[in-house]
C-alpha cells in the first residue's frame, strides 16, 4: 500500500513540475501605439515632411528583436530615424520617430499608411510563432490656396449714345493654383456701386461665389449699365457737349474661408485694378438710322438730287 502511495506522489509531482515549466514559456509579443494623425504641407518651397511618433513594448521578461515595415501610398515616403532594427529588453518600451515625406504641390486628401513592428528574435532565437502588432495611421496633406485674377482688359471704354438702356459687360479670368477645390467671390464692389449709383447707373453681379477646382479657370463677370437718365452734371464736358467721367477701382476675388483657422494662402493675387471711361455724346448729333450722312446736310439732300436729275435729263435732250 505504501509504494502505491508513493508512486502516486511521484506521479503527481513530476505533472505539476511539468505544468509549472510550460506555463513558464512565454508567446513572443510585441505592442505598438503610434500617433494617429500627421499633417503636411506641401505648398511650393514648404517643408513637406512631418514626424510621426510611436512606443514599442515588449510585455515578456525576455529580449526581443523588433523589425520595423512600412506601407505608404504614393506621393509619401518614411525613414525610421533610428533604423528599423529595434532591441528591447524584457519589460522595456521604447519611442521611435518615423520621418515622412510628402510630394509637395500634391491635391489636398487624407491618406492612410500601416506601419509592422514583428518580432524576429527572441531570447536569442527566432520566434516560434508569428509576433507582429501593426497600426493604421492618417497622413493628411494641408490645403493651401493659391490663385490669379486677371482681367480680360483693363481699360473700358462705355459710349451713351442714345437713351436706351445700357450694359457694359466687363470679364475676368480666375485661375486656380492651390491643390484643393475653392470657393471664391467677389470681396466687395461697394465703392464702384456707390460712384456709379451717384451718375444713376447701376452695376449687375451675376454670381457673387463660384467654385473653382484645382487647375481650372473660371470666367467672372460684372455689368455696368443704367435704366435712367444719367446724372452727368459732375462730369468733364467737351466743347462738341460731350460728357465724360473716368474712373479707376480695384476688383478683389478672395476665399471664403479666409481668416479661418487652418487657411493658408500661398500665393492669391486676387486683386486687379480697372479703368472705366463713360462718355455721354449729344443726342442730337447721333443719326436716326445707319446711314453714314453728313451732319448738316440732311436737309439738303434731296434738292440735289433733283438738281443733278435735271441736269442728266438736259443733258439726253441736246443728244
């Protein structure tokens, strides 16, 4: 009975010696967190790299090497700065930097890029498993404006001939440079609406705001026009009674988010100056229909056509 016992003991004992000794062999792990947003900017002459941070733990008491990986998409690329062989000891973390660099000049988008941290040795030998932690992070390029306005001319010249209604229609050109799709619109034409309104004449904004994507040009207009007899008694007069008024504005197209936080503008040469010439000639000296007659002489017209009949028709009688 005795040796029974005891062979039970032995038995026993060397189970749980066993048990003991494999619930001491840890699985390799590895546990990465990183920094979960990383903007850019990529505007002309821009320091378009940016640096993103991540913490490697090693949660065994034993070393571990780490190897780090990177996927990116296009337009990026990443150094790890302290090379991607990373050594922890049992227990220990440990901060990297990953040094990205974006294209400059590349679309306003939000991108994502996976980094791997995979154990490829541990306490000395190679892993018996599969030992990898990997992180998704945001890599957001800035969007930064950047747009020229130009005007089709510069020097307009309005001639009020009659007293119907007139409409000057004056053009500009808007280029859009930036790298993300704008809205823009007229920043004011107040001090031309307020001269002009002066003389009773009006100005016609057909779209105040327009959207402009990246790489495209769009065509802004205004109209000059008036609906009433126009004021021109504080206008230069001619002695021939024509009318005139010169005048000089400046047209700016801004961003509708300007002065907003996170607004950039590059380069926005939105301003461009105009000269607007209105000349207000006599009634009385325009002709009533298209025929180039000479001004004095309408009256006249018929009595020499009578005259020079007479004379052919004298002429046939002496032949």
């Amino acid at each position: 009975m005795k040796k029974v016992v005891v062979t039970l003991l032995v038995v026993l004992t060397f189970a749980m010696s066993s048990t003991s000794v494999q619930a001491q062999v840890a699985t390799p792990t590895v546990q990465m967190q990183c920094d979960s947003d990383v903007f850019f900017d990529v505007y002309p002459g821009a320091d378009s790299t940016s640096i993103m941070n991540c913490t490697l733990s090693n949660p065994n008491n034993y070393n571990e090497t780490i190897e780090m990986e990177y996927s990116a998409p296009d337009g990026f690329s990443a150094t790890f700065v302290e090379g991607n062989l990373v050594n922890l000891t049992g227990g220990e973390q440990k901060e990297i930097s990953i040094e990205i660099f974006a294209v400059t000049e590349q679309a306003f988008a939000t991108h994502v890029i996976q980094l791997n941290a995979t154990v490829t040795e541990a306490d000395g030998s190679p892993p018996p498993n599969v030992a990898r932690s990997t992180v998704n992070s945001l890599l957001t390029v800035n969007a930064y404006d950047s747009y020229e306005v130009s005007p089709s001319i510069m020097f307009h010249q309005i001639d009020i001939v009659s007293e119907d209604p007139v409409e000057h229609m004056v053009e500009m050109s808007v280029v859009n440079n930036g790298n993300s799709m704008e809205i823009l619109g007229i920043e004011s034409i107040s001090d031309l609406r307020d001269e002009l309104e002066s003389y009773n004449m009006v100005v016609g904004v057909p779209v105040v705001t327009f959207q402009l994507e990246q790489s495209e040009t769009y065509s802004f207009n205004f109209s000059i026009g008036s609906n009433s007899e126009i004021n021109a008694s504080t206008w230069l007069e001619f002695d021939n009674g024509t009318k005139q008024v010169t005048i000089d504005t400046n047209i700016t197209i801004v961003n509708a988010e300007s002065g907003e936080d996170g607004y950039y503008c590059y380069e926005c040469n939105g301003s461009t100056h105009l000269t607007i010439q209105i000349n207000l000639l006599p009634f009385e000296y325009q002709s009533d229909d298209d025929s180039d007659s000479v001004p004095g002489f309408d009256g006249h017209l018929s009595m020499v056509s009578i005259i020079l009949a007479a004379f052919v028709i004298a002429q046939r009688n002496r032949y």
